[in-house]
C-alpha cells in the first residue's frame, strides 16, 4: 500500500485575509482524503507536495520561478485570478511559473485562456464544501440588509451608494478573513443578503471563495453578472440556480426586492446550502491530487530548458513589446533582456519558415499571413529599417487584418526624446506612406487606413486645445500641443487600378 505523502499550503500575499477560506477548503477536503496537511503563510516545504497560492504576488519573495523551485521540487501553482486584460498579475513572471509546474485552476473559464498563453498541464478544480465552512451563530436578529463581501473596489461605490438610497442597511467586508474570524463570523450572521461583485469590469466567472462561506451558513446570495460573465458558476449550472445574479445596474432592486420577500429569501437560503454542500471536497480533490502523482513520476523539464511540445502562437503581435508583455499576445521585441517570446528584429527579413525557440510557446516558426493584428506602439520611429519593417507587417498579417500604430508627432515633447529614434512623423505622412505603396515592394498586397487619431497628455496642449475650441487642425500644427497620432491600417490586396500603377514606368530607361 502507498503510503500518502504529506501536502504543504501556502500563500504568498499581504497576510493571508483573502485566503482564509481558500486555505481551509484545501486543508479538510485533502486531510478528508487521508494525507498529511501542514500551512505556514509564505514558506514552502522540500518534503511536501506545496500547494501554492498567490504566487504572483510582487511582494512575494518568492514571486520568481526560479526563486519557488530552489525552495521544493513539488509545486502546484493554484490559481484563483480570473484571466482578463484588466488583471495585471499574469506577467512574465507569473506565466513562467505555471509554464514549468502542475497547474490548479479555480474558474473553468481561465483553462482554455491560459493553455493558449502557453500553460500546458492546467487543470480546473472548483472551490467545494468542507463541513467547516459552516459556523453555528448566536446572533439573533439580522439587522443588516446587505453585506458586501469581498475586496471593496472604487467601481463598487456607486452600487453601495443606490442600495443606501433605496433605504437598506449596507455593511462592506471589505478584506473577508470568512471562517477564522468570529467578527467576519458575526457580520455574515447579522445579513439578510451577501451581495458579491467583480473586482473589474471584464471578469467573466462568479467568485465562488467570496461565495462559499456565505452559502455553507445558509445566506441568500446576490452576485454581479455582467454582459460577459458566463452562465455557469465555475462549471455547475445547478450552482447558478442557488444564487441571483445580475447586472451592476439591476443589483440595488433586485436587493432590496429580496430583502422585502421572506419566504423567496429564506428558498434561497436553504437551497443555496443544499447545492452547495453537495459539493463535496474530497471528491474535487481526489483527482486532483492524483492526477499529480501520476505526472510527477514523469522526468520534468529542466529549468530553462524548451518545453518537449509547442503551443500555437496567439493571433494578436505586439511589436516592441518590452516591458509591455502581454499573456495574450505573441511578443516579439529585438531585445532579448525583455524576454520576448519571440525575440526577432521586425525591421530585419523574417525567418519565415524555420524552426524558432520560444521560452514560452516551444518549438515554433513563423508564418505569413498568420495574424489578425499586430500592435506596434512606439516602434516605428526606432526601426533601423523602416521600408523593411512595414513590409514585413503587411506579409505577417492575413487578409483584412490591422496593423495598430501609435507613433510621436515631430513636433511633440516626446519626438527625439529617446537615444534610439531615428525619424519622427506629421500628421500627413502616413497617408504619403499609404498612398506610395509601390515604394515598399507591395506587390499583392497594400495597407489602407481605416482609422485615425490623435493624443494629448501633457497640460499645455490640453489648454491650448480648450482655448481654441478644440482645434485639432491647428493644434496638431502647433508645437508641443499634440502628443501622438494613432492609427489603424488594414490590409487589403491589390485592385486592378493598384496594379496598373505598379507597370507604370517612373524612371528614365
């Protein structure tokens, strides 16, 4: 008989608040299951499976892959961050550790997302019920009308302000501590609703650690849905019928419509804990657990080294990406001390069609017509070959894909402001550029512009602007005014007239 090794949880943030709840399904579900479980806040152990929660965390002194893997060999990176634009926490960093471990992930909707930004053994493992969820309570009356559970964010304000208008009794637990702490205990107790919301505007999957505990003590639960968040609540449609969900609109009357129903509030209730509790921990974790047995017996890449497999490359590049990197995106930038997952030169030939290392998609190549978009902010007026680099972004898009500039005006603050510019730009050159497509070797192919804009950051040419009724004109024309013109081109091929224009001779013979 196998004997169980012991298991080790941890979490690397600003104290452990927001992970009480978290930390506490682990330890009973995976005990349940007959193992050995320790914790400590931040600390790993060399002879435990860790269970690693908050990684990312830039506080963190382990916040590096390299930094976690000199500390133990077993690792499962738990991941509880919902991937959008708006979350900053899948850097570099971030992604370079679950690329190299055993992934858990708590939102089914994050899977997919994160296996195409190149984390490949990614598993989905829902937040379920311990018995030790539920608190009994002394509290005798619920003399709170909605509590709002969760990390008070600024776009949650407005919602808290309609609720008290509508004359409810609104408490916030801004910073949950859930099943440790008996005042967190009491104000759960005292409410007639649990109202959660997203933390930005793009989250797409239903909290369910803010969720849980409210649930397993028997609380009707409200929780924000926006246009984008998905019907299941992390992968059980019979889980979304224990809740009310709504739009951050609909939440102040759908509130206090629940708070003025006893009898709909007290179904809530009860049906809530029934569902819920029927999500039992050790049978989440059963597998979860023993799906990393059995991988770990596998001989692991060595640090550094490729991964033994590729994963195809997004279909967005950001040229120049530097510090910008981005999860969504292929990231190309001629300096590799950036860590780009491509690192080429866009002003050099593309090696269209030979093999490619990337440290975070594998063995790759480069094709042409392959991207929907290419974002190139703050690039074109560094290239050292800039016939080149235009040539080789209308040969990388597909058909009908968009090439998205940000360029400097010449006669901005920031025009020559950096060692490594080499030209600048007014507001009629890219149409010249456009328009002279033969000059750069487009022979099938053309760019044409679909969008045009223009920037002001700095407070001079905001005042400028509001004194001269907002001129566009003059203020692009006007030095230190206008800061930066966006565009957008996109590619199209060449019609009969475009090709006609190419055999007409320009030179003398």
């Amino acid at each position: 008989m196998m004997i169980a090794p012991p298991v080790h949880i941890t979490a690397f943030a600003n104290g452990d608040d927001s992970f009480f709840e978290r930390i506490s399904f682990l330890t009973h579900g995976i005990r349940t299951l007959g193992y050995d479980v320790t914790s400590a806040h931040a600390q790993l152990n060399p002879n435990a499976i860790n269970i690693v929660l908050g990684s990312h965390t830039p506080a963190s002194p382990l916040s590096s892959w390299t930094r976690l893997s000199q500390q133990a060999s077993d690792i499962i990176i738990y991941n509880w961050e919902q991937v959008a634009n708006e979350a900053t926490c899948f850097n570099q960093r971030y992604i370079r550790q679950m690329i190299h471990t055993h992934v858990w992930d708590a939102h089914l909707s994050n899977v997919h997302a994160l296996m195409h930004a190149g984390v490949r053994d990614i598993h989905h493992v829902p937040m379920s019920y311990v018995t030790d969820m539920h608190r009994e309570s002394s509290v005798a009356e619920q003399d709170i009308d909605v509590l709002l559970y969760g990390i008070m964010r600024p776009r949650h304000q407005a919602t808290l302000d309609a609720l008290r208008a509508k004359g409810l009794n609104v408490q916030v637990a801004a910073q949950p501590k859930g099943l440790t702490d008996e005042g967190c205990s009491a104000l759960i107790a005292r409410s007639k609703i649990i109202l959660n919301m997203h933390r930005f505007d793009a989250a797409k999957a239903i909290e369910t650690a803010y969720i849980a505990c409210p649930l397993a003590n028997h609380k009707a639960v409200v929780v924000e849905a926006s246009p984008e968040t998905e019907t299941e609540t992390d992968n059980d449609d019979d889980m979304h019928s224990a809740i009310l969900c709504g739009h951050t609109e609909q939440l102040p009357q759908l509130c206090w419509d629940l708070v003025h129903d006893d009898a709909r509030r007290h179904d809530m209730e009860r049906n809530g804990f029934e569902l819920f509790s029927q999500r039992n921990a050790a049978r989440t974790l059963k597998p979860a657990i023993e799906r990393y047995l059995a991988q770990s017996k596998l001989t692991p890449p060595e640090i550094g080294n490729l991964i033994d497999h590729s994963v195809a490359l997004p279909t967005t590049l950001q040229l120049g990406a530097g510090e910008a990197w981005h999860y969504s995106y292929c990231n190309m930038d001629a300096c590799a001390d950036f860590a780009p997952d491509l690192p080429i030169d866009i002003s050099a030939p593309l090696p269209f069609g030979q093999p490619l290392s990337s440290w975070r998609f594998g063995q790759t190549m480069l094709e042409p017509a392959y991207f929907d978009k290419i974002i190139a902010k703050d690039v074109f007026q560094r290239v050292k070959n800039f016939k080149q680099s235009l040539k080789n972004c209308l040969d990388l898009l597909k058909e009908g894909g968009t090439l998205h500039i940000s360029v400097p005006l010449d006669l901005s603050y920031d025009a020559w402001s950096h060692i490594d510019d080499r030209r600048a730009f007014n507001d009629t050159t890219w149409e010249h550029i456009v328009n002279d497509f033969w000059l750069y070797e487009f022979n099938s192919h053309r760019f044409e512009i679909i969008e045009t804009g223009y920037g002001v950051n700095n407070a001079y040419g905001v005042a400028v602007l509001t004194d001269n009724g907002g001129d566009w004109v003059a203020g692009r024309r006007t030095p230190r005014v206008v800061d930066r013109q966006n565009l957008v081109l996109r590619k199209r091929a060449l019609n009969d007239e475009d090709r006609g224009f190419l055999l007409q001779p320009r030179f003398m013979d």
